[in-house]
C-alpha cells in the first residue's frame, strides 16, 4: 500500500464537480456550476480552427503572444481608462483560478496570513493553506454581504501579507465601488499588504451599474494583482485561458512561478482570440447576460424562492428556500436535484464552516430553452 502524506486531507471534491456529477446522475437541468451551456461565436471557433492550419501549434512565449497581450491592455483603456503595459503588466495564464494560485505562490510564505471575505469562492483557503500560510476568514452577512473596513482594519497584523478580495462577486452578485478602494487603500497603506483582486466577471454587470476595476486606483493598483478570464467574458470556460495583471515587479515575481508551473498557455487559443478582439464587437456580453438574469427573475417570481437582492453582477443569482424546505443547504440542494430536476449550489459551500444561510446559488448563464425548462420544475414547488 502506498503511503502518501496527509497534504490536503479535510478537502473532499469541489462542489462544482459534486453537484454537476449529480446533475447527470438524475438527468437534472444543471445551474450549479458556473459555465454557459450555449454555443461560442462561430468566428472566435473558425479562428480556433484557422490558428492550428496556420501552424500556431507549439509553445507560446511564457507570458502569453504579444498580440494578445496587446489586445487585453487596449480592452483595459477602453473599459476602464488604464494604461496597462502588454510587456511588463499583463501574464497569459491557464484560467484564472490558475493564476491565483500562482500569485499566492509568488508571495506567501509559511506563517504569513491572509484575509479572505466568506463565501469565498472555494479555491482561495485551499490555495492560501497550500502555500503554508493561513486564512484569517472575515464573514460577509447576508443579504447585502457587504465588507465592513472597520473589521478588516481589526483583523490586519504585521502578518497579514495578503487581502483577496472578489467583484462582481461569486456567489453572492454584489459589485465593490470606488468607495471600498479608497477604504481598502486607507487601510493598507504603509504595510506590505499585496492584493488579489479576483475581476473575473468584469464584464459581466448590470442595470447600468459599472465595474470597478482595483487597476483604477493608482496606490492600490502598485500592490495588486488583478486576474481575468476569457472564460467568462467570451463563453469559453473550457479553454482555460485567463490573465493577471500588476506591477513589474509583482509581474515579475508572478511569472517566476508560472514558467515552472505551467510555463506558456494553449497557443492556438491565444492566437483566436487575440484576433477575436479585433473584430468589432457587437453587443457588450452584459446586455446580452442581463436579459438571461431578468428572465431567470421572473420565473423566480413565481416560485416560493426569496430573492434579497437582485444579482448586480456575475453569473449567478442567490436564492432563499425557507418558505419550502427547513433543510440545511447541501441537502437541500440534493433534494432539488433528485426530486425537482435542478441542481443549484449550496451557499454553505462557500464558508469554511459551511455557515447557514438558507440560500442556494443558481447560474442563469444558460439558454433561454434551459432557464425556462428549470422554470417549469421550480414552479412545481
Ligand atoms: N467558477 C465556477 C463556479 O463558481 C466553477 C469553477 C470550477 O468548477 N472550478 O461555479
């Protein structure tokens, strides 16, 4: 028998692989985890195609093609009025969990503590504890899971070494604002805090609403690093690329992790898209995602679900089931799969003390065919 150490022994499987198994298992309509199940823009696929004719095959330059790297610090003008440097400032990474675990890497060391906002998406404490430092947990409390600087300020010591922070937020929806960087910038300043600034739903943000880029703030912006996803702006979780962004400095540092880890990313990828982005766009993919969260609203409506707060941006909508069931999340979530042909994600998954909340998470980044199938077996409640 093979002895191997206790490396991560009280992690079990995530749940976005628990609860899609069991979405197959019980043919269920499956809005748990987070990916589109609608098809990507044929020209971003025939680029795909034409990047591997016109012999895009091999090894990419470890911090992603140039050409790509172009593209992403033009979106960053435009989007956000930032001048990002394509040689420096920005690394291609295989997606962006990825990449944050890559810049904790590139920063922590044993002992170093890190202050991480729950629910929290469930890669950060694995990653935090993985690099031998520890979480100091901070609970956002339902239903606007907003962050209390005053507890923050609290919790900082000499060493804390890092803050991870989510907007749009997964899972709750919520979006930060200027006001929360200047009360983050406040509070760090004269430290060494670095700062991961997870912006993978950027894009994705709504009823006229704005994202705030951490970039935007000259202080806060030499401390940080921001990551990205194609996935999540282009449909395209499956092909795994993603970006981080931040100073030289911390670039530098990133990148001597990344060329032992993965060293480059998936070449013809890089080469579709980096000429996908210079196609003119023609409808901003919030427009296109708001439509699908109002329809999933208003099929919540006639539900007995709560709906607190509308979801301000992401993939993603919470729901209160205490009006149906008095079961704990997880068996909840179960219960709907098995028997209503849904499967959604138990909030609790998102605490490491699988704290209760009564809320489960529902991706509405589907088809409209999808959303109004999940309707006609939740109305059934
Ligand atoms: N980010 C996606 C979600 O929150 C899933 C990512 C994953 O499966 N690891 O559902």
């Amino acid at each position: 028998m093979l002895q191997l150490p206790e490396k991560y022994s009280n992690v079990g499987t995530t749940i976005f692989t628990v609860m899609s198994a069991l979405a197959q298992k019980y043919s269920a309509i499956n809005l748990s985890q987070g990916f589109p199940d609608f098809g990507v823009d044929p020209n971003l696929g025939n680029l795909l195609l034409e990047a591997s004719e016109q012999g895009f095959n091999q090894y990419a330059p470890m911090a992603g093609l140039l050409s790509l790297r172009q593209e992403i610090a033009r979106h960053l003008f435009e989007s956000q009025n930032v001048q990002v440097n394509a040689d420096t400032e920005i690394t291609i990474t295989p997606g962006a969990t990825y990449a944050i675990y890559t810049a904790f890497a590139a920063v922590l060391q044993p002992g170093d503590e890190v202050i991480v906002f729950e629910p929290a998406y469930d890669s950060y404490i694995p990653n935090i504890e993985m690099n031998g430092a520890k979480a100091i947990t901070i609970t956002l409390s339902a239903p606007s899971f907003s962050i209390d600087w005053n507890q923050v300020k609290d919790r900082i010591n000499t060493k804390t070494k890092a803050i991870i922070l989510t907007t749009p937020h997964n899972p709750t929806g919520t979006i930060l604002s200027q006001q929360d960087w200047d009360l983050l910038a406040e509070i760090v300043r004269d430290t060494q805090i670095v700062i991961l600034s997870d912006e993978v739903y950027e894009q994705l943000v709504y009823d006229g609403k704005k994202h705030i880029s951490i970039l935007r703030h000259p202080e806060l912006r030499l401390r940080s690093f921001v990551l990205y996803s194609f996935g999540k702006a282009l449909h395209i979780t499956g092909w795994k690329v993603g970006y981080c962004i931040a100073s030289p400095t911390l670039t530098e540092a990133f990148r001597k992790i990344h060329q032992f880890l993965s060293f480059s990313v998936n070449t013809p990828a890089q080469y579709a898209l980096s000429k996908y982005l210079q196609l003119p766009l023609h409808q901003p993919v919030s427009v296109f995602m708001q439509k699908k969260r109002d329809l999933f609203l208003s099929i919540l409506k006639d539900t007995p679900f709560t709906i607190y707060e509308p979801s301000a941006g992401s993939y993603f909508q919470l729901a209160g089931y205490d009006q149906i069931s008095s079961l704990p999340e997880h068996e909840f979530a179960v219960w709907l799969t098995k028997h209503y042909g849904v499967a959604t994600i138990p909030l609790s998954a998102f605490y490491r003390d699988k704290k209760e909340n009564k809320l489960i998470r529902f991706c509405f980044a589907k088809k409209e065919e999808t959303l109004r199938s999940a309707a006609i077996q939740l109305q059934k409640l």
